[in-house]
C-alpha cells in the first residue's frame, strides 16, 4: 500500500510538475506572440495609415514642428511604422537608432512629448482605433519619454 501510494503521488507530482510547466510555457509563447495591439491598429497596412495620417499633423503641430524641419519625412514614416509595429506585437523590426542618440541636444520638454503623443491619438483616431488599443499603444510608447525628454 505505502509503495503504491508513494508511486501515486510521485505520479501526480510529475504530472503536475509537467502541467504546470506546459501552462507557463504557453504563457510564455502568449507573452511573445501577443499580436492583439497589432490587429487592433489594423495590421501593418492600418499602421501606416495612422502614420501616414500623424506625420502631417506633427508637421502642422507648432508647438513641435520645429523639431522636423530637416527631417526626411518618408523615412521618418518608415522608422515609425516599424516601430509602432514591433511595440504592437507584429513581425516588423525597428531598424532606426536609439531613442537617446536621436534625440540628443534638441532639448525636448515633457509638453513636446505631450503634443506629439495628442497628435498620435487624433490620428489613431482619425482611423477608428478602439480607445482601448490606442492607448494600449501609448502604454507601450510611454517609457521612451525619458530618454527623449530631456529638458
């Protein structure tokens, strides 16, 4: 009876051990392969609609176009895309430099942070993106405030 009851329970042991390892394997891969952002923006053709549509409110935003005076705009258009994309949970790569290199010396201030990411919401909503999506994105955006902010 004792051998039995020790084969048992190191049996149930055992599978829960492999259960429990399955379960935290496929949360993992959730983690990883979590493309509900992604979808939520349409794709990779939604988000560059929303860029498409955000880089010339930026550029009408004078309270930073400043700050784009010299820029390629379709290649900004790329790198955002891309990033948007990668942050989102979809299979694009951001290829661009860091967010302190790119932004180092221009001074930006939290309120230049704060207008460019109201720009992103009208675009985001321009596009019909659920409240809840875009601010998924946001959330995702957010921690680049500190090495963009600088003043």
């Amino acid at each position: 009876m004792q051998n039995l009851f020790k084969t048992v329970t190191t049996k149930a042991a055992f599978i829960a051990i492999v259960s429990f390892a399955g379960v935290g394997s496929a949360l993992a891969q959730n983690m990883n392969t979590d493309d509900s952002i992604y979808q939520g923006l349409g794709a990779k053709a939604g988000i560059d609609k929303i860029v498409g549509d955000f880089i010339p409110l930026v550029l009408g935003d004078a309270r930073i176009n400043r700050f784009f005076t010299k820029v390629d705009t379709k290649q900004l258009a790329a790198l955002l895309s891309d990033q948007f994309c990668e942050l989102a949970g979809g299979p694009c790569q951001y290829k661009g430099r860091d967010m302190y290199t790119t932004h180092d010396g221009m001074e930006i201030s939290n309120a230049h942070f704060n207008a460019l990411a109201e720009d992103l919401q009208i675009a985001m909503e321009k596009n019909h993106i659920s409240t809840s999506v875009a601010n998924k994105l946001v959330a995702k955006l957010a921690p680049m405030q500190r090495p963009i902010v600088s003043k």
